[in-house]
C-alpha cells in the first residue's frame, strides 16, 4: 500500500543532491535518458524506490520524462485535483510563461494560503534566479499558485493527511539523509497508516555523482558547488557535523573539521588550513558514499 507521504518520505533524501559536469545525474541514468534534463526522471525515480512506478507510468513502465507527457495521461486518468486543495505526495506542473504548456514537474510536500512547498529535480535552491525548469540538483522550495499549470493525485492506495505549509522562512533543509537511497542506504523508512514505522528495501543503490580532484585551492570558505557537498558529507558521515549542517557551500566550521577528519584516517596529513590534497578528497568521496 503507497501513500503520499511515502512519496514525499523518499523524495527528501534526496535534498542537497547537486548534478556532476555536462547534467550528469543519476535519475537520467537509472531512467535510460542520461545528461538531460531530469526533473520528471527525478520524480520517476522517487515512486520507484517503493515501487509504485506504475503510478506514473505515462511513457514508460519507468514513469515519464517529458511533462507535457505526463500531465496528459494524468489527464486522461482523470487524476486532475484542484489547485488549491493539494495533499502531501500529489505532482504538480508548473507553466513559467503562463502558455499552459507543463514546463516542470515537482512533488507536493506540503501547501499553504500563499503556495506550495515542493521537491523538486533539475532546479536551484530559493536564492536561485535563473532557469526553474534547468536548475543544478534536488531543492524544497516555496512556490506561488501563479505558476501551478495542474495538481495531480496518483491512484495512491494509502491515506495521506492534509498538507500543511511549512512556512517561508525556514531554511533549506538537507543532510546526510540526502545520500541515503543514492549512495548505499538500502532502505526507505515508510510511515504506515497506524502510526508504525517499517523499513522496505530500494532498489540497488547509485553512486553519487563526485567531480575529479579539483585542486587545493578550490576548498575555500564560501565556495560553493558538488565537490564541497562531498566534502560535507563526508564529515556528516565520519560523525563530525551534524546532518541539518549539511550544504554544499564550505562553512569555515567545515574547514576547521578538516584536519580532524584527515587525523581518523591512516594515511591522510594534516592539512592546517591549506585545503584538501588528492587523498584526502578521495578519501571524502568513498566516505560520503557510504
């Protein structure tokens, strides 16, 4: 039995993912589609892992990867709820020119007077003001109602209760728990109808995209991108920074963990403040796969 919240469960491990060179992603990968835009893929992914792909299946068994796709066969299903009365785990289209053509897909969260909070792939965090259809990973934002081309309900055999909002002024939340269905958790928790929590395996585990050794230098404090996500992780994973830390923006908190990280493990030197070396950021790359 699948239930919105079981959707919007898996989707949230996945917050703080950050897409390699050239659109790399996993999503596109596991869907056939690789280095393109993945937003729906994304989504595909998600009902996948508690297999309920055939809740999304407007293309292929695997689910969609073209919106406007997947908003017809939603439509033909008759799976169209209104705009205003969203619950946890339903897909939302969105039209950024208003020409009522679906220009990205997102998953429901949660809903408020003022919009939706949403999980979205292929789009930028709430700072991000470029493309919302092509962004560079997997974000909880806050969208207005303007954009909203169409909700739809999968056929969820599950209960889901009443979407709340989450509010504007929180800040983005990722963590370690980020990585967990991509990078080797094995398992997605699901909260089941009488209040029990239970474990179901995901399918087989993919590595997180990690970029080539970039070079010392780029470790500074505010430097932003996939390779200090790794890093963060990293030290999430090795029991140094708190999960809710988690960013891919180096902290100087981050920075001054760094030495420690490298003192738990034969074979790193010290860095005392001059970056990460090549074995070190290997080393990083294995630990936030784990």
């Amino acid at each position: 039995m699948t239930a919105g919240v079981d959707i919007v469960n898996i989707a949230r491990t996945q917050l703080g993912f950050v897409e390699g060179p050239n659109n790399e992603n996993p999503y596109g990968t596991w869907y056939g589609i690789p280095n393109e835009s993945y937003c729906a893929m994304g989504v595909s992914w998600v009902f996948a892992q508690v297999n309920a792909s055939h809740l999304v299946a407007a293309q292929t068994p695997k689910g969609f990867a073209y919106c406007p796709a997947g908003l017809t066969w939603f439509q033909k299903n008759k799976q169209i709820v209104d705009k205003y009365s969203a619950l946890p785990g339903d897909i939302v289209f969105f039209s950024w020119s208003g020409n009522g053509v679906a220009d990205h897909v997102e998953i429901v969260e949660a809903a408020s007077k003022d919009g939706l909070t949403t999980i979205g792939f292929n789009t930028g965090p709430e700072s991000y003001t470029g493309n919302q259809a092509n962004g560079d990973g997997c974000y909880r934002r806050h969208r207005p109602y303007l954009y909203v081309l169409a909700i739809c309900r999968p056929a969820y055999t599950g209960s889901s209760a009443p979407a709340k909002s989450n509010g504007t002024s929180k800040p983005l939340a990722v963590g370690v728990a980020g990585a967990t269905a991509l990078t080797g958790g094995g398992a997605a928790i699901i909260h089941n109808a009488n209040g029990t929590t239970t474990q179901v395996p995901t399918t087989k585990p993919t590595v997180i995209v990690a970029p080539p050794f970039p070079g010392s230098s780029v470790f500074k404090v505010g430097a932003k991108g996939a390779v200090e996500l790794v890093v963060a992780k990293a030290l999430a994973n090795a029991g140094l920074l708190p999960a809710d830390l988690v960013s891919n923006v180096l902290t100087a908190e981050e920075a001054s963990l760094i030495p420690i990280y490298q003192s738990l493990y034969p074979g790193l030197k010290a860095s005392k403040g001059k970056g990460i070396d090549a074995a070190t950021y290997t080393s990083m790359v294995a630990k936030a796969n784990q």
